[in-house]
C-alpha cells in the first residue's frame, strides 16, 4: 500500500488520535541506484520519457550529479 494512503486507511479502520511521521534517506552516494534502476524500468513502459533522458538521468545518479530521495511513512493510532 502507497505510504500517502496509510492515514486514511488506519481512520477508515476506526484508529484514533492517528500521526504520521516522515522520515527521509537522502542518497549522494548512489547507494538507491538499484531502486531508480527499477523505477527506470516503469518509466520506459508508461512511454512518457524517452529512453535517452532515462539513461541520462541513471548515469548522473551514478556520477554523483544528482541525489535521490526515499521517504518512509510511520502512520500509528490508537484502537
């Protein structure tokens, strides 16, 4: 389940007093090139993005020119 949905979810379940909580690994090393690889993959099937920007992008992450960001949801509540 998408982390955005989490909240809505959790009241839908009847929790109460329901937080969220973000926590962000921020990537300049390359250590999440296996999932922006991965996400390549979808990103050449939905055809909106060309294989050249694709392969851009993929060798900037690899050279250090960009950074990636992997947001972690923590949703809790009371039952």
């Amino acid at each position: 389940m998408a982390g955005r949905k989490l909240y809505g979810s959790f009241r839908d379940a009847g929790f109460e007093d329901v937080r969220v909580q973000v926590s962000v690994l921020t990537d300049t090393v390359g250590f999440l090139l296996p999932i922006l690889t991965n996400m390549a993959t979808y990103a050449r099937a939905c055809g909106r993005l060309d294989e050249q920007t694709i392969a851009g992008c993929l060798r900037d992450v690899q050279a250090g020119r960009h950074f990636a960001l992997l947001p972690q949801f923590l949703v809790t509540g009371r039952g």
